[in-house]
C-alpha cells in the first residue's frame, strides 16, 4: 500500500500525518501489507518520525523519487491513501483502489476520477474554504477525521463490501 500524507497547497489540506501513521499501521497488520510513503524532500525528516514507530515493515520514498519513478511505484500499488493531491488523482486514474481525503478543498470540483475511488469528506460549515491555512486556526475539516473513519472507509474499498 502507498500512504500520500503531503499537499503542496497548504496545511489546510493535509490530515494528521500521526494519523496516517496509525492508519498505515492498522492496515499493513490486518491486510499483510508492506507500507510505501511518498512524498517531497521536505517531508522525509516528518514522514521518518511519524512513521517510525508503527510496528510494521514500511519505507519512506518522500525525496527518493522523481516523477517517473513515482508514477512506477504508484502502477505497482494494490492501494494508496493520500490527502487531495497528485497521487491520488494518479492513482485512481490508473484503477487503483484510492482513498482520497478531502478538507479545505471540494470534492465535487476536484473530485479522483476512476473505478475505485472512496472519498472522506467532513463537509463541515466552513468547507471547503479552498485556503492554504485555515483561518480558525485548526482546520476541523481534517481534524475531524478519525483513522476509523478512514480506516472503515479504506476496507470497504479493499473488500468490496
């Protein structure tokens, strides 16, 4: 599985990073799963903390990657979770089962295109603000999203049910 914790657009469209950590963990261990995290130069040092202590086989690509490479990585994913950016519009548009959230940014407008896409969604009153930083402060569209909430959604995808 690919985990896609980044978003070059600002921090109002990233989840926790912790909790992408704990989702990776959750569904290596229940799924058999070896955990790939992409992402850009300046989130290595982030993604190595968040992610090192998840208790799972896992490897950080976040700057060991150009752009043909990760799309090379991405084509041999079973599954990849990643916030609304790159990846996840890649990856859905190559069939691969995708869980995309979405928080400062609207999934009717930006919405992965494929076969198998799920979106988390909060759709709080303030969403989407399409602002880099939320202006409250702490952007509750994301925050509010609990890793079983993204965690139920991503293994309903994985087992069609």
């Amino acid at each position: 599985m690919i985990v896609a914790p980044g978003a070059e657009f600002g921090n109002a469209k990233k989840w926790p990073i912790e909790r992408f950590a704990e989702l990776a963990g959750k569904l290596s261990r229940d799924h058999h799963w070896r955990v790939v995290v992409i992402g850009s130069p300046k989130e290595r040092a982030m993604i190595e903390n968040a992610f090192s202590t998840i208790g799972v086989d896992w490897h950080n690509l976040a700057g060991k990657t150009d752009m043909g490479e990760m799309l090379s990585v991405i084509r041999g994913a079973n599954f990849l979770v990643g916030n609304d950016s790159g990846p996840v519009h890649v990856s859905s548009a190559m069939g691969i089962p995708t869980v995309a959230l979405f928080g400062s940014t609207s999934p009717i407008w930006t919405l992965p295109r494929g076969p198998s896409v799920e979106v988390v969604y909060l759709g709080v009153e303030c969403s989407p603000c399409f602002k880099k930083e939320c202006p409250r402060g702490e952007p509750i569209c994301l925050t509010g999203i609990e890793v079983e909430d993204v965690y139920s959604v991503s293994s309903q995808l994985i087992t069609g049910g």
